[in-house]
C-alpha cells in the first residue's frame, strides 16, 4: 500500500471512530441517575459480551495465538484505557459538566503526539508546534467560559470533575502510546482481532468491579431507568468500544504517532456537535471558531506528514 493510500485510510479510519467516541460524552449525562462507577461497569459488561459474541467464528484460531504476555498486556491496556479512563471521564462529566471535561481531554492530540513521538518516526515534532498550536486554541476557545459555569456548581464538584478529568487525560494518553507500539509490535493480530481481544479482557476485569458498583453505591431505579442503562451501554460499548476501537487500532497501525494522535481531536469535535443536538442550538460564533481552530490544525498536521512522505519518496 502506498504511504499517499495509508494516510488517506488511516486519516478515514481516524475520522469515524472519532464519530463513534463523541457518543460516550453524551452517555454519563444520559445515565444522571447512575454512579460513575455503575456506567463504567455497565459499558464494559456489555462491550466484554459483545466483543465474545463477534469472536465466536475466529475464536479458537486467535486463542491458539494469545500467549501469557499477550493476556497480561491486554489486561493492562483495558485497565488503562477502558476502566479507569472511564470511570474519570464519568466522574469529570457529572461533577463539572462536559465542557470542562472536554476541555481537559480535549488536550488527548497534544500530549500523545508529545509523549509517543520518536526521532526519525512520521514528522519532526519542531514541525508540528504551529499545527498542535492550532489544536490548543481550539480547546480554549471551546471552553472560555467553562471553568466559570463550572465554578457556579460549586469549588468542591469542580475540583472533583478536573480530577477525573486529568485521570482521564494521563491514563489515555498512557493506554494510545502503548496500544499502538504494542499493536506495531504484534503482527499476528489484526486490528479487529485486538480490539475483539481488548473487549474480552476489559469485560472480564468489569466483573470485578460489579458487587461494588451495583450493591454497594447509587439508588433504587425503575424498569425504564434499566432499560436506558442497557439501552446506552450496549450502544456505547459496540459504537465506540467495538467499532470505535477497531477503527482507532487500524489508524495507529497505518500511521505515525505524532499524526495518529491528534486524530484524537476529532472526539471532541463530534463529542460538541453531539451536544448542540443534545440541546437544541446551534453553535455559539467562538464554538464554531474552535472547532475550525481544531480541524485545521490537524488537516496541516497531515499535510506537512504528506509533504515529507513525498520528499521521502523522491528520487533522488
């Protein structure tokens, strides 16, 4: 495949999981009336049957080529990436709101391109500063007055919800860096064979957080409240877990880090129009302003890794 084909799959690939990971935002506000820790464990019950159900036909096959260091990776990325992420991606949504959740894990494309860039891997970081610029922006003009609209909730739910969501931004940046070298590391697994794996090993890890979460915390609730917290966390776990994820490991395989991260912005983006639908308006002017801040920095980012491909692969 050529490198002009793989960005142009990879930025594809990027895009639509995004769309499907912008969902998740709206969940912990679908599910109010639930524990953080319940929608967490709720998501990934339901992502860990799935993901069993779909491996059914290739099962036997990708098991005979799971080995003990594939199953202890696995577990880990899951505790990183599924659990513990969401569990803080909850708590920042609930106590502070999604506007300052988005506006701390919006910086996801900043720190993973800083963190997983390596010398002589994709473009030069000195490159990227202006279009990483770009993207910062963007976050800020989001969320210019989220922190003052949180601070009306009160000192003590906006400090617990910036918490969670720098939980949340330290243990994805963790789990992408990770899951991508691992991923380039592991060629007898295709992308949907490891997220499939990934959704089995975090629905096994979710059983041990099920007695604490649904006997020991939240309320009372109807048979209706049931039906949206299966409703929502099947929708979510085979939207953005299943789908969202297979579509993530394919991007990371087909491009750099210091590219494939900042793909990451396009959650946030769809996670805002998502949103503005949720509420029933359109975008404010420097809402709109912020999400062409943010798309543009990442359309430069892809053209200066395009442009060095090209010179790449000039004759010379």
């Amino acid at each position: 495949m050529t490198p002009s084909r793989n960005l142009l799959l990879g930025l594809t690939c990027g895009v639509i999981a995004g769309a499907f990971w912008g969902g998740v935002f709206l969940a912990p506000k679908l599910l109010a009336d639930f524990t953080p820790l319940q929608a967490t464990a709720g998501r990934y019950l339901a992502y860990g049957l799935a993901a069993a159900v779909l491996l059914v036909p290739t099962g036997k096959s990708v098991l005979a080529r799971m080995d003990g260091r594939d199953w202890r990776d696995l577990l880990l990325l899951s505790l990183l990436g599924n659990l513990i992420y969401y569990v803080g991606l909850a708590v920042a949504v609930q106590s502070a709101g999604v506007a300052l959740a988005s506006l701390v894990i919006g910086l996801l494309p900043v720190t993973i391109t800083l963190v997983g860039a390596k010398p002589g891997e994709g473009t030069p970081l000195r490159r990227l500063i202006a279009p990483l610029a770009l993207i910062v922006a963007g976050g800020v003009c989001i969320n210019l007055d989220a922190f003052a609209a949180a601070g009306r909730a009160g000192a003590g739910r906006t400090l617990v919800g910036l918490a969670g969501a720098l939980l949340a931004l330290a243990v994805w940046t963790a789990y992408a860096v990770w899951n991508a070298r691992r991923l380039a590391a592991t060629p007898k697994f295709n992308s949907h064979e490891w997220s499939l794996l990934t959704g089995v090993a975090t629905g096994l890890l979710s059983l041990i957080i099920v007695v604490p979460a649904f006997a020991l915390g939240g309320k009372a609730h109807a048979a209706d409240a049931w039906g949206l917290f299966w409703g929502v966390s099947f929708a979510v776990a085979i939207g953005a877990s299943v789908i969202g994820n297979g579509l993530w490991n394919a991007a990371s395989r087909l491009l750099p880090l210091s590219l494939s991260g900042q793909l990451i912005v396009f959650e946030t983006v769809f996670a805002l129009l998502y949103g503005f639908l949720h509420e029933s308006r359109w975008p404010r002017p420097l809402e709109s302003f912020a999400i062409v801040l943010m798309l543009a920095g990442v359309l430069w980012s892809a053209r200066r890794y395009g442009a060095g491909q090209a010179e790449l692969n000039t004759p010379l």
